[in-house]
C-alpha cells in the first residue's frame, strides 16, 4: 500500500581490490574473471581496472581508493546518490553492471561556483557546519531548485 515504508539497501565504496568486480585483474582471487589471467578482458582499455594506464594518473604511486582502483556501489529500486564534488575534481566514470538503467543528474564542470552558491543558499546551516560539503555525499536538492537558480542540469 502507499502507506506501507519501504527498505532500501545501498552499499558504497566497495573497493574491488578486496570485493572484485566483474572486471577481471591479474591475479585477484575473489574474482572468478581471473581464472582467465592474460585475457583479452584482462587488457582490455574498456576494464575499469586499466582506465588510468593512459592517463597521467598512471604516475601515481600509491592505491588511492576509488580513483586510483575503481570502487563498486550496489543499489538496488529507489537508491538515490547525492550530490557532490569528484575526488580530487576529476571526472568520474560508472558502469551499470546490471539491472534497469539509472537516471543520472549533473553540473557543467564551468558552473561549479554558481552549483555551489546554490547550494549553500538553499542549505546554509549545513556549508557552517562543514564547509566542505560537496566533497562527502551527504546532500541532496532537487534538481529542479538548482534550475530555478540558474544552474544548468544535465539529465542521461
């Protein structure tokens, strides 16, 4: 009924150097892919794993989760995911594994400033209490009052 609640199960940041993933590594045992260690899904430029073998992030030396190695969520009908500034503000790349295809919200990167003075008019207790809000994915606004305050938003 309408009036019954709902339960939504939602995990994040699931690094996949210790979960995996269903793109297969050299050698990650928790993933099943692997078996076929040195396959052409293993190289391929399409596995998430091998996104920064041709970017300068290939010079970084240490695991940074989540940019360095590709983090997995898992939701499932109604999930919902904040809004938010990028790690590090680069861009970010998702992959939907499976399931109906998901609805996706975003800012021009060149209308970051007008995106946060937004923000900070329709929530300003939250930027005092932490001022870098945008960098945690704790918030969210309807898409619609960021339009109403000029922002341009894009919808896939």
């Amino acid at each position: 009924s309408a009036e019954e609640d709902v339960k939504i199960e939602y995990g994040s940041e699931l690094h996949s150097t210790i979960h995996g993933s269903g793109f297969p590594t050299n050698g990650n045992a928790l993933n099943p892919l692997d078996q076929a260690t040195g396959s052409v899904y293993t190289r391929s430029a399409w596995n998430l794993n091998n996104l920064n073998a041709s970017s300068l992030l290939r010079f970084v030396r240490e695991d940074i989760p989540g940019v360095i190695s590709p983090w997995i969520y898992v939701g499932m009908c109604f999930s919902t995911f904040c809004w938010h500034y990028e790690d590090h503000f680069l861009y970010s790349v998702n992959y939907l594994w499976e399931g109906e295809p998901k609805l996706w919200y975003g800012v021009p990167g060149d209308e970051a400033g007008l995106f946060e003075e937004a923000m900070r008019d329709y929530a300003p207790e939250l930027f005092v209490q932490q001022p870098d809000l945008l960098f945690h994915l704790v918030t969210m606004i309807s898409p619609k009052v960021l339009l109403e305050k000029g922002v341009h938003v894009c919808r896939a």
